[in-house]
C-alpha cells in the first residue's frame, strides 16, 4: 500500500511529538514534577497566570 504525502506527513508529526512528550515527561520528572501538575501549569499560563480553581477544574475536566 503506497502512503500518501499527507499520510507521511502526518506520521513523522506524531512521532516527532511522541517523543519531545517523552523527552518533556523525563525532564519535569526530574524535578518533582508530574504529568498531572504539568497540565495544571500549561492551563494556567494559557489563561494569563490567573485563573478561577472552579473554572481550572471545569477546563481539566
């Protein structure tokens, strides 16, 4: 089966991210930080460095 430009594309994408997640995940472990603290920090920075607990809550599902 011949894979499509895109197709190809898309993969090399999706690898290339697997692994900076990867690399990210090793380095914020290495400094006491979890995955789940990670994306309380991504959240907050996004909105500005403030946000409501309740409205972080509800963003995090």
């Amino acid at each position: 089966m011949t894979k499509t430009v895109p197709t190809l594309a898309f993969f090399t994408l999706a690898d290339a991210t697997a692994e900076l997640v990867s690399e990210s995940e090793k380095y914020w472990q290495s400094k006491g930080i979890n995955g789940a603290r990670i994306r309380i920090l991504v959240e907050i920075a996004k909105v500005g460095g403030q946000i409501l607990p309740s409205l972080l809550v509800r963003t995090l599902g």
